[in-house]
C-alpha cells in the first residue's frame, strides 16, 4: 500500500489513478500527518470472450456437442425446440 500526500495526489492524479486501475496498487491518501482516504481498485473488467475462455474446462463434452448443434441450427434434444428462426416473437400483437 503507498502512502502519498494530498499535494503529491493533487499534482499527479492521473498517474496516480492509472497505476490504481492498470497496476491493482492501493493508495493512502495523508493530509497533515493523517489519513484521509484510501483508494482501492474496482473490481476487474473483462470482455465476453475472456469471460468465457475458461469454461471449456469446465463443462462436460455432452454440452460442447448440444451448443454446436444449437449453433448449427439442429433441434435440441431434451426439448425438440427447433431453430431460432422459428421462435415467435414476444412482442407481436
């Protein structure tokens, strides 16, 4: 954890805040000798893909096989749902 002055965190926010986001640092703000503040990171973004990029591991064959043949347009074979094309629209009057 850094500790820095209200001065030093006034005068380089912008690095101060990136090395918050980008480097995970948390950061004590002191102002007379005292704390003041303490900044933490947010918690982490991620993008759908790396969401996802474990999950392979994680789930058993028979999955991989359903999802490919939902993709491919097949039925499912637990509900005899067909493709997507032919789902009616919820908002249709």
């Amino acid at each position: 954890m850094r500790r820095i002055t209200a001065t030093e965190m006034a005068r380089n926010l912008r690095t101060v805040l990136d090395r918050i986001e980008f480097q995970g640092e948390e950061v004590v703000v002191v102002r007379n000798h005292h704390q003041i503040a303490r900044i933490v990171p947010g918690p982490g973004h991620q993008t759908a893909l790396e969401a996802m990029a474990d999950l392979y591991r994680t789930l058993p064959g028979s999955a991989a096989e359903s999802w490919l043949a939902d993709r491919r347009g097949g039925e499912d074979r637990k509900t005899g749902a067909g493709t997507l094309s032919e789902l009616r629209d919820p908002w249709e009057s």
